[in-house]
C-alpha cells in the first residue's frame, strides 16, 4: 500500500476513535439534558395542572395524543368523567406538547365565550386552526373588526336571502334522495349514508354559498381538496412534506383560491345588475356599495372587502355548514328511526302543508310553518350537537374561577355536548316536544343550548342550518321508507371530525307511496 495511502487509513482510524470516545464521554450530559427536559416538562405540566384532575404523569411530548387519535370518544368521555365526577367542572391533560382544559360546566363555557379578546380567550375553531386556516379568518377576529365583519355578513341571511337559499337546499335534496333510492333499488343490501350525506352537503354547500361560479371540473377538485382538509383535521400536526396535515394545509389554500375566484366573479356580475342567485352573490351587493361609498369618498375600501378576504371567510362559512350538517342529518335519521312516533307526527305535519304530488317546491312559508318539524330539527342538535367542543387557547393566563388560572397557552374545550345535557327536563331522553311553545325549553334553558355557541362568535348562520335540515327532515320523511340495519353499538359516537353514528347510520331505503 502506498504510504500516503496508509497515513489516510491510520487518521481516519483515529478519527473514529476520537468520535467514539467523545460521544461516550458526551453521552452521559446526553442523558442528563433529556432527563432534565422530561422532567421539566412533566413539572411544568403538573404546575398548569394544579389542583384539576386529570392523568399525573404524561407521556413525553405526545402526551395522550395517541389514545385521543385511535378513540376520540373515550378520550373525551373519560375527560368529562374527571370533570363531573371531582364536582369542579373541568379537568386537564397535554396533547402534542400543548396543555389542556376540558370545561363540562355551562357556566364555565360562558365565561369562556364572553371573553373572547387579545388578552383572554382566542377562539382557534380547531387545536391546530391557524396552521390550517390562516391567521385572517373571521373565526381569529377580535372587536370593532370582527363586528364590522359580522355587519357585512348580516345582508346574507335576512328573509329574502334564506327564501333564495331553500329553494337551491330543496333541488339539491331531492337530487339526492332520488340518488339514494336508485342506489338501494339496485341491491337488497343496507346503504351506509355517511358519505352520501357528505357529498349532499357539500354540494349544497358549493351551489348556496358559490352558485354558478364553481365549474362542475372546479366542484371535482373542490371535493378532492375537501376530502385531504378533513384527513387533515384528524391527524397529528406534523407538517412535514407528504403528512396528511401538509397535505390538508396546501388543499385549504387550493380552496380558498377558487372561492376568491367566485368572489371576483360575483363581484363582476352583481356591478352589471345581475340578480343574486347565492349567498356571494347576496354579500357583494352590500359590497360594491362599500367600495363605492369609499371611494367617493377618496378613501381605500376596507381590507375586508378584497377578493382573498371574502374568500376566506367563504371557507369558514363551508366548514362551519358541511360537517356539521351532515353530522346532523344522519343524527335526524337514527332518531326519526328509534322514535315512530315522532316520525308519524313529522310526516302528519308536512302532509297538510305540501305532497310530493302536487308537484310544487315547498316554499319558505311552508317550512316557517313546520313547527313540529323545526321542533325535531333542534332536538336533534341539543342531543347530538355536532361541533362537541369549541376549542379556544388562552392568550393571557386568565383566572376562570376564583381557585383556578388557566396559563397563557393553554388549549380550552368548552363542551358544547356536556352543556345539552344539563339542565334540560329528562335532558338524556330524546324529546322534541320540549322545544315547543308550551313548554318553550330553547327559552328557559337557553344558557345549555349552545349547539350555535354563545357570545361575540355565535354562530351567524344558524337559521340557514335549521331551514337545511327541516326541510331534510321534511323531504326526506315524505318520500322514502326507511329502517335501520341495526348492529351493537351503532348508536355509538364516532368523531369524524363532527360526530357521527358509529355505523355511519346504516340504513334499507325504499320509495314511499303515496297511500302510505
């Protein structure tokens, strides 16, 4: 061997010995620095903990992630058990290095949803929203801007608006329905309708909220982009190239790119006098008003009425509906199943305002008119509200009791779910009746019904979603006959992530005659 060569062999050697020597005299300050961080981390957890309860010891950094991800029902039960069972309301746990705050207590929600400012509660809408959705959202919006936002919002629910929205929510139902019976028609097997209910929702939700501004190759990649978001939401946060949150990350952007491309759109037919045909529609009117108010006044429009702007916030309307919508219908159908009897009153009820025969749409009068109906509507969402919890972090510590602080980045859950079943009459009976007149629980009860939220960030939509699914319940009873494939459990919560029949509502459809 040349002699330059073994020189090469022998310090090469002796580099890997020098290596090797170092990092086994490193390896004990190693050691030392993780212990030291795992022990300040559990400290620092026990510290936030105080006097709550919940688990003593937390595994590092994921903390209960993952029993949270492979069974988000027992996790979020056993915090409600902790809450209930200690008599203080809340209790506490770490997720993927964030700490913790369940809130079963009502009060304690209100309190949370009444101070919802910079140096108290933010609402996130999800543990991880802003990497999600962006920090401009609505959902993220503090005082004067989030009022001056929520004004302009306003002009798109009022009568004439809704009245436009039912029409487009009935075509899209019935479409639907008709769907549903040619698919069971052609096998004797049950149809799971949870993804069918999915593709209802979502559709309604393009057409009410973009109109004829998505093209049906939009609307394909559209519910391409919504399927990787919803993946997204149940997966560790980890946004590395090639995760399922990257992946939900990039398709939100995708998403609001094309409703700020509806947005300019609308913007380009309402300024040629086009009559509104869809909620973006509705809210340029009011709009192009702005921006012409503002310029003739020599100033700038408001950031607020920019293309990008309003197509973000076209996303947060989508998902707060689509989820959520679904969740509920399926809710609709299991309940309308278990409980004959409020299923006969149902279709008694629309039979002496409108049948399939006449030939006519059920008209917005009509759907003011079913009370009952509505009744159920709201029962549904009291006793499965789909949104369960509304996430909120703490942006200063703030003393929710007079013997607790919540620390500055803590993740807060009221339960919206937890607060259905209090104070109610027999709140874990499956009763409609209570939302009527005479017995007017909506009202004495009102600070449990927080399926819409409270506060500032109530829900704006709300009557849109109750419109959505009597007239579901309406149609859906009146023309088709249905029974449940029943199996063990089915009944059983899943989180997907709004809440769900485990079965994903498994049902037998047929056409329901007339004479029936």
């Amino acid at each position: 061997m040349d002699r330059s060569m073994e020189y090469y062999w022998l310090g090469c050697d002796s580099l890997g010995d020098a290596l090797r020597r170092a990092l086994v005299a490193s390896g004990p300050y190693l050691l030392c620095s993780v212990a030291f961080f795992l022990l300040w981390e559990q400290l620092s957890y026990l510290r936030k903990k105080g006097s709550l309860p919940g688990p003593h010891f937390v595994v590092p950094f994921l903390g209960s992630a993952i029993p949270m991800i492979l069974n988000p029902t027992q996790f979020w039960e056993r915090q409600a058990a902790l809450a209930r069972d200690s008599g203080l309301g809340v209790s506490a746990n770490f997720l993927v290095g964030r700490f913790i705050v369940f809130v079963r207590s009502t009060e304690l929600s209100h309190t949370v949803f009444a101070n919802v400012r910079p140096d108290a509660f933010h609402l996130i809408g999800h543990p991880f929203g802003k990497k999600l959705f962006g920090e401009h959202n609505l959902i993220y919006m503090f005082d004067q801007q989030h009022k001056d936002l929520r004004r302009r919002i306003v002009p798109n629910f009022t009568p004439r608006a809704l009245s436009t929205y039912i029409d487009i929510q009935q075509g899209v139902i019935l479409a639907h329905l008709h769907k549903w019976l040619a698919l069971a028609a052609s096998s004797p097997k049950p149809i799971a309708l949870r993804l069918l209910c999915r593709d209802l929702n979502l559709e309604t939700s393009q057409t009410v909220f973009a109109g004829p501004y998505l093209t049906p190759d939009a609307r394909e990649q559209f519910n391409r982009d919504y399927d990787l978001f919803n993946v997204g939401l149940m997966a560790i946060p980890f946004d590395l190239p090639g995760s399922a949150f990257r992946r939900a990350r990039l398709a939100v952007t995708r998403l609001i790119r094309a409703l700020s491309g509806c947005v300019a759109r609308s913007k380009e037919r309402m300024r040629g006098g086009g009559e509104p045909c869809c909620l973006v529609d509705f809210w340029m009117q009011d709009t192009l008003r702005e921006i012409d108010e503002a310029e003739a006044a020599g100033v700038s429009p408001s950031p607020e009425t920019g293309d990008a702007e309003i197509g973000g916030n076209l996303f947060d309307f989508l998902f707060a509906a689509q989820d959520a919508s679904t969740s509920s219908l399926l809710w609709a159908m299991a309940m309308l199943d278990a409980h004959p009897e409020v299923l006969a009153r149902v279709r008694a009820e629309v039979a002496a305002l409108w049948t399939p025969e006449s030939g006519r749409a059920i008209t917005a009068e009509q759907v003011r008119e079913m009370r009952y109906s509505e009744a159920v509507a709201r029962e549904v969402v009291r006793y499965r509200p789909p949104a369960t919890m509304v996430p909120h972090i703490a942006g200063e510590s703030f003393p929710l009791t007079e013997w607790y602080t919540v620390p500055k980045g803590a993740i807060v859950f009221p339960s919206v779910y937890e607060s259905s079943f209090q104070g109610f009459t027999e709140p874990d009976r499956f009763d409609p009746d209570r939302f009527s007149d005479e017995r007017a629980e909506d009202r004495v009860h009102k600070r449990h019904f927080l399926a819409f939220g409270a506060g500032a960030h109530q829900c704006v939509g709300q009557r849109y979603a109750i419109n959505h699914l009597v007239l579901f319940i309406a149609l859906f009873a009146s023309l088709v006959d249905f029974k449940r494939h029943r199996t063990d459990g089915c009944d059983d919560i899943a989180y997907v992530p709004t809440i769900v029949p485990k079965d994903d509502c498994t049902v037998y459809l047929a056409r329901r005659l007339a004479s029936s």
